[in-house]
C-alpha cells in the first residue's frame, strides 16, 4: 500500500499531470488579470488553496526524485 503511494507521489506522470494544471490555471490567471486587474487574480487563483496544494505536491515529487 505505501509502495504504490509513493510510486504515485514521486512519479513522471503526476509531475506532467501537475504542470499541465499548473500552466492552465497560471494562464487563466493572466486572463483573469488582463480582464479585471491584479487583485483579482491573486484572490481567485494566485491565493486559492488549490493552487497552493498543487506547489505542495510540486515539492513532494521533486524531493521525491532526488536520488
């Protein structure tokens, strides 16, 4: 059971996983400031907990990687 977590947690395909939804909110995010302004972006995607779980699972692959 804690084999196949961690395969997931430190595996290629959750980090492309991972920039594939960090670069489409990071773009929706420059819409979203294009369109309105800067604090809006930061409140609705910048600050939101979604986006910084996926920094988290960010570090935790990379470190996971290291070797």
């Amino acid at each position: 059971m804690n084999k196949s977590i961690f395969s997931v947690l430190f595996s290629t395909r959750l980090m492309a996983f991972l920039f594939i939804v960090f670069a489409s909110a990071m773009a929706a995010g420059t819409f979203i400031e294009d369109a309105y302004n800067t604090d809006v972006a930061k409140k609705i995607i910048y600050n939101a907990w979604w986006f910084e779980v996926i920094m988290v699972f960010f570090v935790i692959n990379f470190f996971g990687n290291i070797k």
